[in-house]
C-alpha cells in the first residue's frame, strides 16, 4: 500500500484542465482541413489522390478548389502533398464534431461556425450513458473511446460513461462502417435503448463506410439506418475530438 502512495505521488495529477485548458497535440496531428479558393483548371490531382472520395466538385463553381467531406476524410494529408496551388491546409484543431452532416463539409474561403447545441439535448446536462457498437470497425475507433476512461482524460467527470447494457444507455455511440453482419444486432441495440435516444456516429466508417463506403458488405455507416444526431469526425477520431463532441452535447 505504501508503494502504491508513493507511486501515485510521483505520478502527480495527470487529469488535464479540460475545457479549461486546451490540450498539446501531437505535430504530426493534422486536425482541421482549411481550403483556400483557388483556380484549379483541369488539375484533378487531389481528386486521384484521395484515398476515400472525401472531395466534390464545389457548387457553383467547379473551376476552384473542391469541397471537402470530414466525414469521408481519413486526414492523411495527400490532398495537401499534391496540390500545385497549396490550397490544402491543416489547422491542427481537434474540435471537429458536428451535429448535422452538412456540417462536416468544409467550403473553399468559408470560415467554420461553431454550432449551437440543439435545445433537445438538455436532458443530458448531468449524465449522459451511451452503449458502444462496434460494428464491424477496425477497432481504432473503440480503442480512442476506451481511452477516454483513463485519468488523462477521466470522460466520468462529466457525467459520461460507457455502460455494458442498452438498458442503462442513453444513446448509442456507433463504430465501424456497419456491416451487414451487424446491421441487426445495431438495430436490436438501438431499440433496446429507452427514448428519447442519441446516436453518436464516430468515425468516418460510422459517418459515411470511409474506406469501405463501396462494398456491398456494408451499409455505408449508421447514417442511413438511423437518425444521428452527432457526428464525430475522423479516421480514427482523436480522444480529445471525441470528448469534445460528447461533452458538446451538455452544453
């Protein structure tokens, strides 16, 4: 017992100031895509570097830099490394999470506005329990919402939790592209939950399939089977995205 004090002492209060004080990332962390209008022509460099079709042509003007979709975005930074022009940035910012689609699509020269919290989530201001679904995810996305348990970040403070049975559950919070082996299980879990119920979308695979969107083994995400109402961006999400959108459910 006196080691396991004195251990602790060493170790001091890991538990960062969150959202009090904004945590360090990694530099290699990318964060945010910024795009600067541009004329393009007929360079279609960055369309054939994207690994997962997160890019469309801008509306209204197809000629400048194209629209890019975070929730198809694995934020491997190719479009950047190719781009001629450099129309392509990273701000490093983590705060990406958004609670309708169309929000995660980031215009040519338009600024990000942050969202207001819709006024239905104010039941979930002190406690929030959500049932993670893995479904059919490569297991990066569960292990980023795992670690949210640790002291670092300590999601409990918040009212938030992971619980073991829909019963409990507030919502859910969805990983993986859904395949068709856990389509009903997802269904069956989401039903178990007691409403009024979340759905949290984590991930690209969980947004839109990301890289597996084109297989006729999955269903393209959760966002076609079922009402989402948060939407958390990332191939994996970072841990302090996630929280950033959870914990943006109780503001």
């Amino acid at each position: 017992m006196l080691r396991i004090i004195k251990e602790r002492l060493h170790q001091q209060y890991r538990t960062l100031d969150y959202p009090n004080r904004q945590p360090a990332l990694s530099p290699r962390y990318l964060g945010r895509p910024q795009l600067a209008p541009v004329s393009c022509g007929t360079c279609r460099a960055c369309f054939e570097a994207c690994p997962s079709g997160a890019l469309r042509p801008t509306a209204g003007n197809e000629d400048t830099t194209p629209t890019l979709d975070m929730g198809r975005c694995t934020f491997c930074g190719a479009c950047r490394a190719v781009c001629p022009k450099g129309a392509f940035t990273f701000t490093g910012e983590h705060r990406m999470a958004s609670f309708t689609r169309e929000g995660l699509l980031v215009v040519p020269g338009q600024p990000h506005v942050q969202q207001p919290t819709p006024p239905q989530f104010s039941l979930f201001r002190r406690s929030l329990k959500l049932r993670q679904v893995s479904a059919a995810g490569c297991n990066a996305c569960e292990a980023d919402c795992n670690v949210l348990t640790t002291l670092v970040f300590d999601l409990g403070r918040f009212g938030i939790d992971f619980v073991a049975s829909p019963r409990h559950a507030d919502g859910i919070a969805v990983t993986g592209p859904v395949s068709e082996n856990m389509r009903l299980a997802m269904l069956d879990t989401y039903k178990a939950v007691p409403q009024p119920r979340l759905v949290v979308a984590v991930g690209a695979c969980a947004i839109s399939g990301g890289l597996f969107g084109g297989s006729d083994q999955c269903n393209k995400g959760v966002t076609e089977l079922l009402p989402v109402d948060l939407f958390i961006p990332g191939c994996p999400p970072n841990p302090w995205t996630i929280l950033d959108g959870l914990t943006s459910l109780q503001k």
